[in-house]
C-alpha cells in the first residue's frame, strides 16, 4: 500500500498548482473556457461541456471534484496567478501505487506553452518520487489525437484501445491508454528537466528517446 495523495499545492517555475477550490475558482475557470467558440470547442472530448452558465460548469466541478480517488487542480501561471485551466490525479489506487493524470485542459493562450508540461512533471515527480506510486496512467478518447500526441511526447507508453469502454455524452468511446512505470521515470525527469528549465532547442520527446537510447527525429 503506498501513501494516498492530498491536495496541496505545488509550485514550479512556469505554473502554481493549486487544489480546486470551486467557489473561488469556477468564475475564472468558466471566463476562459467559454468566451467563443474555440475554446468552447475544448470540451469535445471532456466528460461534460461546455456549459450554458456559470452554475452549470460550477455544478459539474463539485461533482467531479466528490468523485472517490480524485484530486482536482487549478492550474495558474507562476508569475501573475492567471488560471491558465485544469489538470486532475485521478482513478487512484493507492494499493497498487497506481494513478492517472487526466480532466486536463487549458485556455488557447496557455497551449503550446511550458503550462501542461510542468503542470505533468510536478504530478509524475510527486507520485513516483515523493510517493513511491509504482505506475501513472493517461488516457484519452481514441479519436483526440492532440492528447494522444501529448502523451508520447511526455513519455507514456501507447498500450492499446479499450474498444467501446464508455458512453460519453450518449456516444460511444473507445479509449486510447497509455502508462509510465517507476522505472522509467528517473531517465524521463532527468529529459522534463533539461527542457524546462535548462536548453528546450530539443524537443522533448526527442530527449526522451534518446534517454532511452531511441533514435528520434522528432
């Protein structure tokens, strides 16, 4: 059995991690996901949304946020603490040292930014390192190919499709599921790291793969 995460906050270079807190949050969370139609477009692939009012999203946060094995996040930018969106430890099990990032989005401003590849690593490092967890999982619907992208570009592992694994909005949903495993993680921080916050002229999923002694053009 290995320890349980809490909400609490974490703070990194680019952006602030805080534990959801819907009363004071949900105002600036539904201003950013919902002023046209882009960023209402976010929600496709979400569980809920986008949402006509404010109380509906708000509504949907408390939901979420009393689910079992969820720990829910805003995710501020360090320097001025502009939520930038959100991100989620979530389907934990503490018994198996197992967890999963998800319910991740964020403003178009904030994408293509260092914003979800710090909001990860300080997840990923809190799980493997502080909380010895022994696997992080990622999934997304089959069909969303930025998250899938996303997930290789962060070091996760493609495992296959979960054919016909849920309803979502009354339409079926393969899933897409990926994973990193403790063992990898030490030569994965090490390529977080180095484009954070040392030289990002190499993409990181190029870093990645040649920590693992991968070559990649990518």
């Amino acid at each position: 059995m290995k320890p349980q995460p809490t909400p609490q906050r974490f703070d990194g270079r680019f952006v602030t991690l805080t534990p959801l807190d819907v009363a004071a949050d949900v105002a600036e969370l539904f201003a950013i996901s919902h002023v046209d139609e882009t960023t209402r477009k976010l929600w496709r692939y979400m569980p809920c949304g986008p949402f006509a009012r404010i109380e509906e999203q708000a509504a949907f946060l408390r939901g979420w946020q009393a689910t079992p094995n969820v720990i829910a996040f805003a995710v501020r930018d360090a320097a001025t603490q502009h939520c930038l969106g959100s991100i989620s430890l979530m389907s934990i099990r503490a018994e198996h040292g197992v967890a999963e990032l998800g319910n991740i989005w964020y403003a178009p401003a904030a994408q293509r930014t260092k914003a979800n590849t710090e909001a990860c690593y300080l997840l990923l490092r809190h799980c493997f390192e502080d909380l010895g967890y022994r696997r992080m999982e990622w999934k997304c619907d089959a069909r969303n190919e930025p998250s899938r992208n996303a997930a290789l570009r962060l070091g996760f592992t493609f495992e296959g499709i979960f054919r016909q694994h849920m309803i979502i909005k009354g339409q079926n949903r393969d899933t897409a599921w990926f994973a990193m495993l403790d063992h990898e993680w030490p030569q994965i921080a090490t390529a977080f790291r180095r484009w954070l916050y040392e030289d990002d002229s190499i993409s990181l999923g190029r870093l990645i793969a040649e920590s693992r002694g991968v070559q990649s053009g990518a």
